[in-house]
C-alpha cells in the first residue's frame, strides 16, 4: 500500500507517524510517498521506527521539468489519461489556480513512479493531497482512500469535498464534528467513519506526579503554565498571552511556549507589551522526548484554540490528548473535537473561543485550587487511557482496509 502525505516527517503531525508505524506492526507493507520534503531540523523517535521507504514527488513542477515531462509522454494517448483529464478540467474551472495545475503534474509522477506490486493508494489530509491522489487513482484505475482531518476540512470547498468523499472507497476523520459535515456532503454518509486519533500510550506512561500545592502565592514557586504547538492563528496564542496580562499581580507563574511558527514575530513583541517578558519562554519546536520532559514540569496546560478567519480550526489537537495523559490540567476552549474529550469542571476547562477574560479567570481559578487541578486532570488522564489509546484507530483502519480490499477482490473477480 502506498500512503501519500502532504509532507514528511513533520513534528507537528506525530499521530501520523504513530499510525503509520501502528499498521506496519499490523502487518501492513508500506511504502511513503510525499509532496514536500522535510523542514523541521529535529524527528521523533517514532519516524526512525518507520521502516518504509519514502519518496519526494516533485515540490513544485517546474524544478524537475524532465521528470514530469517523463510522466506526461508516458500518460499521454492512455484511456486512464483521457478520463483523468476529464476530471481535471472540470475541477479547473472552479479552481483555477497554479495549485491545479501543480496537483495534476504531481500525480502524473506518482502514477508513472508508482512501486510494483503496490494495489492501494491511502491519502492523509482531503484537501491537495486528496486533488493528488484522486488523479492518481484514475490514472492507474485502483482504489483510494483518505483520512482527513482538521484544516484540510474546514477549508476546502463543499463541491471539492463532495467528489472526493464520493470517488474514495471511505473517508476516515478524528471528530464527530467532522465526520458529521463531511456525511452531509457525501452521496454516501455510509462511507465516511470516525475514529479518534489517540495516543501511544506506551510513550506516554502514567507519571508519578507529587498531589498539586502550587496555588500562585510563592513566588519562589511559581506556577508553571505550558502550550505547545505551531505559532499559527488557530492556537489562539495571542489570546493566551493577553490573559495572562489580565491575572493578578499576586499571582507567580511562568509560561513556556513549545514550537515554530511564523507567529513568533509578532507574539514576542506582544509579550514585550503586556510587560509578560520576564515570564515567558519560547523554546522553539522540540522532540516528542523533550516535550515529554515539559509535561513533567507543567502545572497547567492551556490552548485557547479558535476558527480562523478562513474557516482554519483544529480538530482535537493532540497535544491536548498528550497533556492530559500526563495528569495535566487542560485549559482549552469550545470549539471542534475539544469538547468530545473535555467537560467543563468535571475533567478540564473550557471557555469560548476569543474571550481573554474568560480564560484569565479560568487559568486564576485553576491556579489557586490546586486540589481541583488535581481532580480535573486525573478524571482526564483516566478518560485518555480509557478511549483514547492508538491500538483503538489502528484496529479501526484494520478493519475497514480488510472490507475494502474484500469489496475491491469481488469486484475485480467479476470484471474478469
């Protein structure tokens, strides 16, 4: 089985690498194929556990002008071809775009490069790596199926998604949210399944944590409050630090800030301003190792996530589902999946989406009752183990790989 992805490795995308590694231990023989190459300077243990071998398609078309050329002349005057290029001119129209184009170069390569004996192709994320891998399908007439996820969701066109969800065999998502849109898009509400994510719970064992006395009086022991993930819109980090401005002054905390992103620029100034410089840290993207050595140290784990402006959101962000294995409490908001693993006050905190007020009195209350931090982030450690664990999605996708491939055998048969 093939398995395209946007891009690899990447560290933001460690349930990626979790499942791929989980269905190699299922028996699975894969071979990675990837659109972009890798920009992150550091890797998860678990990508070195991979034993697929990758393959970078062309990033953008006119940087391998001869290979895609290769595959144009090897396609061209082929029945698939012809189809192919039906579909792609009918998707022009409403997309016309460089992007297009690129996708439609890019799956002439993956078709013509396609590895022997490989019958299946499976796409993660529905948005351009789906425009990819749908074409590529075409072209070689087998099977596609796709998980999608958060972004990829919310920001692609209901008419793109609705082809996509009718031509795959099914679409797997990790939120009810998102499986519900997607089936009031779909010609086949049957085909699209959910499956959460969760957890390598091997890599996340229960910590021996201390009862919680922190509660923000002493200043030699302050709080510490930690956040990790991409400095992009959708965490919400701006709304993050314009409620830390808004605690007491009697209050001492820290806050660190694990990983990249083009947000940095304007968040360290903004820090500067709500005069937080000298409580916050900004450590840059780390190792799943390291984070790890975050989460022991952490009193409070807060991700104020929001819908962007173009419709961007999370799903059910995995470092939420990583803290609170940790005994962490989360303090997070609203939206998408995030209220499928948290209840407010019963296994975390939850407020509305851009309302630093809210969450400024949400981190206070958490800080100075330490025995509530306590009782929150143990109902949710005890939730992760209990319906969140990765063995869960990997018998998920067994299963409905396993039916496909029966289905596809059948037809195939009576074809013949």
């Amino acid at each position: 089985m093939v398995v395209l992805l946007k891009g690899y490795p990447r560290l933001s995308e460690t349930f990626i690498a979790q499942e791929l590694r989980g269905l190699e231990l299922a028996g699975f023989k894969l071979e990675l194929m990837s659109m972009r190459r890798p920009t992150d300077k550091k890797r998860h243990p678990v990508h070195d556990e991979i034993e697929a071998p990758v393959h970078y398609l062309p990033e953008y078309l006119h940087e391998e002008p001869l290979r895609v050329a290769k595959a144009f002349f090897h396609w061209l005057g082929k029945p698939s071809f012809r189809a192919t290029a039906r579909a792609f001119l009918k998707d022009l129209p409403r997309d016309i775009s460089r992007n297009r184009f690129r996708r439609f170069g890019q799956a002439l390569v993956l078709a013509c490069e396609w590895p022997d004996g490989a019958d299946w192709l499976h796409v993660h994320f529905i948005h351009t790596p789906a425009s990819v891998g749908r074409y590529a399908a075409q072209l070689l007439g087998i099977p596609f199926t796709v998980s999608a996820h958060a972004k990829d969701i919310w920001t692609s066109p209901d008419w793109e998604l609705s082809d996509k969800l009718d031509d795959a065999r099914w679409t797997v998502t990790c939120t009810r949210g998102g499986a519900d849109h997607l089936r009031t898009l779909s010609g086949h509400p049957d085909k699209v399944h959910l499956s959460y994510h969760g957890l390598n719970l091997s890599r996340f064992p229960s910590p021996a944590r201390a009862p919680a006395t922190r509660d923000g009086s002493d200043p030699n022991d302050p709080i510490a409050i930690l956040a990790v993930g991409r400095a992009v819109p959708k965490k919400g980090f701006d709304i993050l630090l314009r409620a830390l401005a808004l605690l007491p002054a009697n209050l001492h905390w820290t806050f660190d800030h694990v990983g990249g992103g083009d947000e940095l620029q304007t968040l360290k100034p903004l820090a500067e301003e709500l005069g937080l410089a000298g409580r916050v840290s900004w450590h840059g993207a780390m190792s799943q190792q390291e984070v790890l050595q975050r989460y022991g140290k952490a009193d409070i784990f807060a991700l104020p996530c929001r819908i962007g402006k173009d419709g961007d959101r999370d799903g059910l962000p995995n470092v939420l589902v990583e803290a609170a294995s940790q005994r962490i409490l989360c303090i997070s908001t609203t939206i998408s999946g995030i209220p499928e693993l948290f209840v407010d006050r019963e296994n975390g905190l939850l407020v509305e989406p851009e309302d630093p007020r809210a969450l400024a009195a949400a981190i206070e209350s958490a800080i100075r009752n330490p025995w509530e931090r306590d009782r929150m982030a143990g109902n949710a450690e005890a939730k992760v183990r209990g319906h969140f664990d990765h063995k869960t999605s990997i018998s998920d996708l067994e299963r409905l790989f396993s039916s496909a491939y029966s289905t596809a055998a059948i037809e195939e048969r009576s074809q013949s």
